[in-house]
C-alpha cells in the first residue's frame, strides 16, 4: 500500500490532472495558430496564382513583383 494519505493522494491527482489539462490547451492553441498559419500561405499563394494568371492572360507577365 501507499503511504500517502487518501486525501493527499486525490489532492495531488486532481492538481497533476489540472496540470495535464492545461497543457493540453496550450498545446492545441499552438496547433490551431500553426494551421492558421499555413491557411494563411495558401491564401497568399492563390492570390498570387490569380494575378499571374492575370498578367498570363492580358500577355505580359511582372517577373519584378
């Protein structure tokens, strides 16, 4: 058995659970800002896809921009 009292014992679950739980948060807050991150690049990346494709069209392509 335990030498650790009950209570004690149920103290120390419940912080170490608290712990877990808030690095957990902080964890999917990271990986909600790096998808917003990558959804952020693909958006610039179609944007710039558009205005080639503009320029493509019209016959002259900014190769400076």
């Amino acid at each position: 058995m335990s030498s650790i009292p009950a209570p004690v014992r149920q103290v120390l679950q419940a912080q170490n659970d608290a712990l877990a739980m808030k690095v957990g948060t902080a964890v999917l807050g990271k990986q909600l800002d790096a998808q917003q991150q990558a959804g952020d690049s693909v958006n610039e990346l179609l944007a710039q896809n558009v205005q080639v494709q503009k320029q493509i069209a019209s016959g002259h392509l900014d190769v400076q921009a």
